[in-house]
C-alpha cells in the first residue's frame, strides 16, 4: 500500500530529491525498498532519483545542485540558460559554492563566491544566480577576452538585460577575470560606437602612420545623407568603426546599404569593431598601413592597450575575491583568484 501511494506521489513531485528530502515525502523503509529494487536511483551521495531511467539535462543539473552544499546555486552558462539566454549552451555543469564550503566529487565545475544573496540568487527552483550575475560570471570563467565580450553583447542582443542591472551585478562581482573588457563590452552594448574614445583611434592611426582624418564626414546616397566615422580623402579611405553588432535585423540591413553606397561611391572601406580598435590594433594597424600602400607592420611590436578613459565601475563596500577551483579540490589550497 506505502508503496503504490509513493509511486502515485512521486508522478506529481520532483524527481530530483535529497535523501532527508525523499524520506519526509515517503518514509524511510519506502525509500530503501525502492533503491533496492532498483526502481529509485542514487547517482550522488544524499541525492535521490525517482526513477531508474536515464537523466535529462536538466535531472542532471538538480543531482549536482542537489549534492552540493546548503546555498550553492547553478551559475554561469547552466543557470543564464535556464533563464532564456541562448546561442552558448553550456560545456559543463557550472555551480557556485558558498566561500570556504567543499566541492561534492562529481563531474562538473564549481566555483566559490562571498555573494550569493537575495540580490544574486534568484527565489526559484532549482536556485540559479541572475541573468546578469550569470553572464559576468560565464564572460569572467571563458577562455579568451574575445569570448567574454560576445557573451556581454549576446545579453543585449538578446534583449535580456539593461545597463543598470548589469551595471550593478559587476560592481558587486568585485575583482574578475577579463573585468576591463566586461566593463567596455557594457558600455558599447549601452552606447554603439559614441562609446568609443576617439584618442584609441588616433592611437592607431599615429602608430600606422597616416595622415589626421576627418570625422563625421557627410555623403550623399539615394536614401539622404551618411556620415563617415573617420574619412581619409588623401587616401580615399573610409572607415567604420563597429561598437556592437545590431539589435535589429533593420538596423543591421541599413548598415549593410549604406557600406554599399560609400563603395559605390567609389570610395575604398575598412570596417573594425571597437574590441579589435581595443584589443587586436597589430592587426589594424597592419590592414591599415596595407590599405595606405605602405610596407606590413610587425605584428609583434604593437602592444594592444585598453585606453585611460574607459568608463570605471567600482566595487561595492570593498573588493570581493571570487575563486575558480577544479572539481573535488580544496578551496583553500588549489583554487586560483579570478582577476589575478
């Protein structure tokens, strides 16, 4: 009888239950009766599943969150999935521990935070830090500056998050991993190119030797009037410059005519995004030197620079430290500081 009535239960419960959790439900024996005879499953230490079949993603998901410590919470790509962000599905498992807390032995990524309060971690099951939280975090673990900045732009892009909310997610973060191209890589997704300095620019251009450009430069095209971010009449040479790919198919399409019309004009262009006038300028001073005939740089002997007027987001009531460990180890003794 105790065990019909679990089985009709557990069609209306979760099926992803800690053992206290399982045993308030049913009741011990229940519990046991099940695991022995292979109905129930344990695939971690005081986790339960209520069947014998394989799991989902998203079983998977709750066993590891399930087996970790009180206040641990799904973050990063795992839990900005869940919560509509698209595009970059998640490797690995990624959970956020409480600071000092052990990591359980399973095959996914934990991560240790001071912050996982109310204003990080959302009120729902299975619990996952914010939207905003997730995406600093996912842009501070990735492998390359480049991969964080697309995943701070897909955001906006995606239309899943505002300047404010990201603004303070970060300012609460503290110190990070790849935190100056996070900070630019909002503010271009806030203010396209307006947010790009124009000495970053002229950097480059000095460096590769050209001459002083005009900005802002008018033409006219079938449509009405364009304006050239920077225009080199010597060397009949336009350039755009790209602060954040288009949050509409519409201003996109416009872009794409009005490169046609500066070409068909007869004009030659160059288009960079403002990351590589940031972060990759070898490169464009190199196409730019080519494009004026003049001789290949050595790409060795530019260093890229991140501009001394970049918009400053401080951390709140002092820094935070936020460690990245390899799954199983200790905190205390194998973690690395992020931002270090």
């Amino acid at each position: 009888m105790a065990s019909g009535g679990g089985a009709a239960e557990c069609r209306s419960m979760p099926d992803v239950l800690t053992t206290a959790q399982a045993i308030a439900r049913f009741d011990r024996a229940t519990v046991r009766r099940h695991l022995r005879a292979g109905t129930w499953r344990r695939p971690a230490r005081g986790v339960i599943v209520t069947h014998n079949g394989p799991l989902t993603q998203d079983q998977l998901e709750r066993v590891v969150l399930a087996a970790s410590p009180a206040g641990s919470a799904l973050g990063g790509l795992t839990a900005a999935r869940r919560l509509g962000f698209t595009d970059f599905p998640p490797d690995r498992v990624h959970v956020v521990l409480p600071a000092g807390s052990k990591a359980p032995d399973l095959d996914a990524v934990f991560h240790w935070s001071t912050m996982l309060d109310s204003r990080d971690v959302m009120d729902r099951e299975p619990r996952v830090t914010t939207l905003e939280r997730s995406i600093v975090d996912a842009a501070s673990w990735s492998e390359s500056k480049s991969r964080a900045r697309l995943l701070v732009l897909a955001a906006f892009q995606q239309r899943l998050t505002v300047l404010r909310r990201m603004r303070d997610a970060l300012s609460r973060r503290g110190p990070c991993r790849y935190r100056a191209v996070i900070i630019q890589s909002i503010v271009d997704a806030h203010g396209g190119i307006q947010s790009l300095p124009e000495r970053d620019f002229d950097e480059i251009r000095v460096l590769a030797g050209l001459p002083a450009p005009e900005r802002q430069a008018p033409m006219r095209g079938p449509e009405g009037r364009y304006y050239l971010d920077v225009w080199l009449p010597q060397l009949n040479l336009a350039i755009e410059i790209h602060g954040i790919p288009h949050l509409s198919v519409q201003q996109w399409s416009d872009d794409l005519h009005r490169a046609n019309e500066i070409v068909i004009d007869g004009r030659r262009t160059l288009a960079f995004s403002s990351f590589a006038i940031r972060h990759e300028r070898q490169v464009v001073i190199d196409q730019l030197r080519r494009a004026a005939g003049l001789h290949r740089v050595d790409l060795g002997s530019v260093q890229p620079t991140y501009g001394p007027n970049r918009p400053k987001i401080r951390a709140r009531g002092g820094p935070k430290v936020e460690r990245s460990v390899p799954t199983g180890s200790d905190p205390a003794s194998g973690g690395r500081t992020l931002g270090r």
